[in-house]
C-alpha cells in the first residue's frame, strides 16, 4: 500500500518531533510512503462555523491524494484523522455537498468522487507492522518506564463510523508500548478529555484540565505520558509549565509521542527522533 502522508497544521508549527519521529520509525519499518503535494489544513478548526468549507478542504485532501496515485492516506494528528475519515459519513447523509464539493475543486482541475481510506500511525504501526516485528526490533528495552497512555477522544470517537480503536476500551498504544518493555497499565481516568478543543475559548479551564489529569497520572505511580495527537500532546506534554500554574500544583512529567518510545527501544539516534524538540524532561528518564 502506498501511502500519502498528511502531516496537518499543528505539527508543522507547534510539534515538529511528531512529524520527525514518525518519519523516521515509518522508513525504518519499510512503509511505503510520500508527501502528499500541495496539501492544505484538513478543516477541522472551522468545521463547527464553516461546514461546508470543512467538507471542501477535507475533500480537497483526498482529491490531492488520488490524482498522486496513493492508495490511503497516513495521518499523525487525531483531528486530521477525524476529519478526513467523516468526510464519507457526511456525504452519505448530505446528497447535494459532493456537487458543491467539485465545483469549487474544478477550479484547480480536480475532481472527488470517493475518499480514499484513511489510516493512523497507530493503525499503521498496530496492523501493517504489527507487535511480532515492532518487538524483533527493539534493542533496549525500556525497563523502568511507567507510562500513562492517552489516546485522545478524536482517535476513539465518534461511534457512528470506524475509528482507529475502540472507544470504551481502547489497548493498542499499551500493547505496542509493553513488546518495548514498558509498564502501561489502564487507569480510570484514561479516556478523560485534555481540553485542547476549548483552549481558544476558555484557556483556563483547559488548563484546569490538562492540569489535573497530569497530577491524577504522577499521583497513580506514573512516570511518564505517552501521546499520538499533537493536539493532546500540547495540553499534556509542552503545556505543563502554564498548566501546573493555572492549578498550583507540580505537573512536570516526561511526555513523548509513541513514536518516539519506539525509536528508543529499537536504538534509534535521539536527535533522529526529534527529542531534541521536546520540552518535558524526558532526558533524566531516557538516559537513567
């Protein structure tokens, strides 16, 4: 399968290491893929207020990728993943938006039948990789790691198409983390929110909790946090400066996206995998 891959506008301007990262551990596992050229945000910032302008340049997207020649699309952000991936629920229930859809992309001599699949890192690495091979890879096990899984709610939500795990009880960042050697078990507050989609209007109590549920992590036992959302990664990974000061408590804590906990275990360069970028305190854990 060959892939397009779609980085999406949060980890080209707030979270480089995930793009690196997840470049680094897809070539090395051997996944066939290329930028998708000419890409464009996926819309999900203005699905809420401009629908139709979400559809257009979600569709956009995939028209790109199909006039390339890929057979699915890669993503490596939840809400680039959410919103490509609805595209094709929204036009079963919305007969006149693909007319409108082709109208405004005949502009620029393309044309959107149907979306191409959309597939996620963690999809990637879970099925096309697979546990047997992540794990024949890893050089150093990372014994000592006790890592707080979040999946994010895009990733597991909606129900009403198919999403890339389950959305009451979601494994696979935990299956793929314990074949590295680390420790992460569930805990109740695993499907709690990080609060990124109210951020831009009501920072505070995103903060508030993005804060609490890193206190409630260090408070389980908990050593470190791992991400695949870049979104989420900002409320629970670079933003714990603010946020252990908007609730007055201690919420430093290592936070690193999967990708980047595999290409330690499998003995990757740290600077290949963008941790240089991170801004968690990662190197006393890493390096212990």
């Amino acid at each position: 399968m060959k892939y397009g891959f779609f980085t999406g506008c949060t980890t080209q301007t707030d979270t480089y290491e995930n793009e690196i990262s997840a470049r680094a551990i897809l070539k090395h596992f051997g996944i066939d893929f290329q930028d998708i050229d000419d890409q464009s945000c996926c819309g999900t910032p203005i699905k809420s207020t401009k629908y139709e302008m979400w559809a257009f340049l979600s569709a956009r997207v995939h028209a790109l990728a199909i006039a390339q020649g890929f057979d699915a699309i890669a993503t490596v952000c939840n809400g680039c993943d959410l919103a490509l991936s609805e595209l094709m629920h929204e036009l079963e229930h919305h007969s006149d938006l693909r007319k409108k859809i082709n109208e405004a992309l005949a502009e620029e001599g393309l044309h959107f039948d149907f979306p191409l699949p959309i597939r996620n890192i963690l999809t990637i690495l879970y099925e096309d990789v697979g546990l047997e091979k992540i794990k024949k890879n890893v050089k150093k096990k990372l014994t000592g790691f006790k890592t707080a899984c979040h999946y994010g709610c895009h990733i597991i939500r909606p129900t009403s198409f198919q999403r890339p795990d389950d959305a009451e009880n979601p494994t696979k960042m935990q299956e793929i983390l314990e074949v590295l050697g680390v420790e992460s078990p569930s805990y109740p507050e695993l499907l709690d929110c990080c609060a990124a989609t109210i951020i831009g209007v009501d920072a505070e109590n995103a903060l508030t909790v993005s804060g609490e549920k890193i206190h409630i992590i260090k408070q389980r036992g908990y050593n470190s946090i791992a991400n695949v959302c870049p979104f989420c990664h900002k409320q629970l990974g670079a933003g714990q400066d603010v946020a252990g000061r908007v609730i007055g408590k201690d919420v430093k804590l290592p936070a690193m996206f999967l990708s980047q906990y595999i290409g330690l275990a499998i003995g990757m360069d740290e600077e290949k995998l963008g941790l240089h970028l991170n801004l968690t305190g990662w190197e006393e854990l890493v390096h212990k």
